[in-house]
C-alpha cells in the first residue's frame, strides 16, 4: 500500500512539473514571437502604416488565437497555386479602403501610406478629429504621434526586436518567410489565399543563378515603361499630348550613355538617422526619394538633393500630403504608380484604381506642363514582380513590389552605378519605420504586404560591394544595366 502510495505520488510531481515546463515554454515562444505588436499604434487607417492597416483589418476577421499560425501551415499554404482567376473568398481581407506601404526601406512606403506629420496647427487639428471619429467608432485607441528630427535624442529607445541573427541573414541573402513571426506569417497566408489582383504566375521557377545572369534577367524582363497615352482608354482622352514628350529612359540620357553616372537611392528607413551620410548621399550625380520623406532638418544623414521621387498613388489624394502645396514635389522628375490589375486591363484600371489618381495628375499636368511627371505602365510593375516569384521556390505575396524595389530597378536602368542605402538595414537597424516619423513596426523591414523580404534577397545577390558597407552603411552596390553585357 505505502508503495503504491509513493508511486502515485511521483507521478502526480512528474506531472506537475510537466505542466510547468510546458507553460514556460509557451510563454517563451510568445513573448519572443510577437516583441513588436506592444509598440505598433492602433490609431487611425489613414495614420497606421499600410502594412499594419492591412495587419489590422486581417487580425479583426479573425479570432486572437488563429493569428498565431504554425510554420508548417504556412509552408503548405505557400507552396499551393495562387487561386488566380477563381472567385475571391467572401471572408477574404478587405482591401478596398487600404493603401499601398509608404516604404521604409522601405519601408512601405511603400512602398506601403502612413500618414506624414504636418507643421502646426493643422496637424493637431487633424489629429483630433481623426481621434473624435475613432472614438465614435469604438475601435481605436487614441495615440499620439510626433516628428523624430534628426538630432533626437529619443532615437536611442527605438531598437531592432529581432536577434542579430535576423541582421545576419539579411546581409547574406538567407531570408526566407521563417524569419517571420506569427503575425507577419499570417498576414502573408492572408494575401497569398486572397489573392486581391488575380495573380495567376505561368512563368518558370529558376534555380539558383549568378548574380550576372539575375542582373541580364532584369535587364531584359523588366525594361523601364511609363503611360504614353497611345493606348486605350488613354488614347481616347487625349493623354498623348498629356504626358512629357521624353520617355523616362530618354529624359537625361547622355548621347549614347545612360543618364547619370552614380545615383543614390535613399529610403525612408529610421535606420539612417545617425548615419551621417548626407554629403556622400549628395555627391551621386542623381538622387532618388520616395512619396514625402523631407530633406529639411535631416539633411546631415540623408542629404538634401533631390532629382527624381517616386511617389503612390496616394500622395496625389490624400489632402495631408499637400501634394499641390509642398515644396518637395516641385523641382524634381516625379514617378507615379498604383496597383493595377494582373490582367494588365488598363480599362479597369482607369475604372477602378487603387487611388484615382488619373484626375489629379491631369490637372497637375495641365498647371505644371514643363515638370516632368510620369505615371509608370502596370506592366513594368508585374514584371518587376514576376521577376522575384521566378527567382523564389516559395509562393510570395501576389501583391505589387515595393516602392522601394521599383526605385532600384528604375534607377539601374537610368545609371551606371547605384547606392542603395538603408534597403537592407545596417548595424543601425531599429523597428522605427521612418525617420521622419515616430512609428513603430517589425512589418517596415521584414514586409507583410509587399514581398519584402524576397526582394532583398534578389538585391542582396546582385550587389557588388562588400558586407562591411551593409553592415556599417547599410549600403548596396549595383551595376547600371548599361554596364552589364548580357550578350556573352
């Protein structure tokens, strides 16, 4: 008796301390899973950034405990077809009220919009009515939000929540979607079973090629292609005596030579504070910026040349950008672009773009006549995208490349040399999204919408500068297609 006693009792300790070693465990994998959703806001759509807002808009369809996916449901899930032309699930995302990322690289974007921060008044104003119309909502935690300047000395607190491995990785080209966490695993499951713009990828998966061979690829695929007017319903309305009469490709070109020699590509990422890169940055012959990163105040890290910025459709419609009124849209070469559809049906997309931003670059255009402003061809951006999902063996989200991607491939048809800087972070790296902006979020760097992580993976092959520059400068080397034979 008193053995079956002491028996009954072992187990019962065996057990207990079972348990215990199971609830560490789980609380361990959670605590390490999610360290970022503690500081992303939950303030407004329009003043989230888009990679969240669609994060968000995910996470309230779905109860708590399925966000939290396992890595094998993802895996199954991205090594699936798209779903292609068949109907879109009723309980899919809703992505009609989204906007693309305002990159940080870049985030977001871009190219996923997140709201900049005006000057003033008006910003206070907006922010309490933004506030008032949460709170009739009921959904929204009222947050506030101010400019981080350059000399900030509240630059320290923001940190990468990732382990250095994360950083490791990113610099050697091994990223793949288990760098994730749950949340960010879902999101992209998300998009990759919602399949919004009807993705239906027929071309090959290629195995590992060299980085000249990947370069010739882009050069080839990818060909640099802006609206032209000539085509329906744009040939209709006129747009051929709308648009500048230089292609984009033509408008600087040197005689036979590309149009500048160095560039300089600059995200918006909140890596770059602190860098001191600003005089570097503006001795590249071009400079390329994206959506309404200010140079003003952060000139000392970022510089403050300015000849081409890409912008989303977004800064055209969204009021708070000012896009009529700000200063930093003027002076320069500016590129739009929006999602369009997979189909390339350019009647649809006129109908029903992400952003309408046709009327507002008609009317800029007919104001502002000798800037040169061009509206990028929805084939230059599906074959862009093409491009990473036949390069990548996983099924990558069926959504548009970043803005950021789309800056560097457009600049390595305009130049010999580009610098990228902070695409793929530094040593510098924090979850900060953008530099000019106090905004927090994992998503900025490792994507959710966009397939970030693929990019930089397609750019980390083809840089030709060594470790220490991304490590120190977070800056990328890449050759100019010009420069790049592909005939041999």
């Amino acid at each position: 008796m008193k053995s079956s006693m002491k028996q009954w009792r072992r187990l019962m300790l065996l057990g207990i301390m079972a348990w215990v070693l199971l609830f560490f465990a789980l609380l361990s994998y959670f605590l390490d899973a999610r360290p970022d959703e503690t500081l992303t806001s939950a303030s407004s759509l329009l003043s989230q950034h888009p990679d969240t807002r669609r994060l968000t808009s995910i996470q309230s369809s779905h109860p708590q405990h399925n966000i939290v996916g396992s890595r094998h449901e993802l895996a199954s899930t991205l090594t699936t077809s798209y779903p292609g032309d068949e109907p879109e699930p009723s309980n899919s995302p809703d992505f009609s009220q989204e906007s693309r990322e305002r990159i940080s690289e870049t985030a977001e974007y871009p190219n996923h919009v997140s709201a900049p921060r005006n000057h003033g008044g008006e910003e206070e104003e907006e922010d309490d009515e933004r506030e008032n119309t949460n709170k009739e909502q009921g959904n929204r935690m009222r947050t506030t939000r101010r400019r981080v300047s350059s000399d900030s000395s509240d630059r320290g607190q923001y940190y990468f929540t990732k382990p250095a491995s994360v950083l490791q990785r990113l610099w050697r080209g091994r990223m793949s979607a288990d760098m994730l966490n749950p949340r960010l695993q879902h999101a992209m499951k998300e998009y990759v079973r919602s399949n919004k713009h009807r993705v239906s990828y027929k071309g090959h998966r290629k195995a590992a090629q060299s980085a000249k061979e990947l370069v010739c690829q882009m050069k080839a695929q990818a060909q640099l292609r802006t609206v032209d007017g000539l085509e329906e319903p744009f040939a209709s309305l006129g747009w051929a005596r709308l648009v500048p009469s230089l292609p984009l490709d033509q408008l600087y070109r040197r005689q036979d030579k590309s149009s500048f020699k160095t560039c300089a590509v600059v995200t918006s990422a909140g890596a770059i504070l602190h860098s001191g890169l600003g005089k570097e940055i503006d001795s590249h012959d071009a400079v390329l910026r994206f959506n309404s990163a200010p140079t003003e105040g952060y000139d000392r890290d970022v510089g403050n040349k300015t000849t081409i910025r890409i912008i989303n459709s977004q800064i055209l419609v969204n009021p708070r950008y000012r896009f009529n009124t700000n200063s930093i849209y003027r002076n320069v070469t500016l590129v739009a672009w929006d999602p369009p559809p997979y189909s390339l049906n350019l009647h649809k997309w006129y109908a029903s773009p992400d952003f309408n931003l046709f009327s507002p670059y008609v009317e800029y255009r007919k104001r502002n006549s000798g800037q040169p402003f061009y509206i990028l061809h929805p084939s230059y951006l599906w074959k862009l995208w093409d491009v990473i999902q036949g390069n990548t063996q996983e099924n990558i989200q069926p959504n548009p490349p970043s803005s950021g991607f789309i800056g560097i491939l457009m600049m390595m048809a305009l130049c010999e040399q580009v610098h990228v800087y902070e695409y793929i972070p530094s040593l510098r790296q924090t979850d900060l999204c953008h530099y000019h902006e106090r905004y927090v979020d994992i998503a900025c760097t490792l994507g959710a919408y966009h397939p970030l992580l693929f990019e930089k993976r397609l750019i980390q092959r083809i840089n030709t500068g060594p470790e220490s520059d991304l490590k120190m400068k977070g800056r990328v080397t890449l050759p100019g297609f010009s420069t790049v034979n592909c005939d041999k």
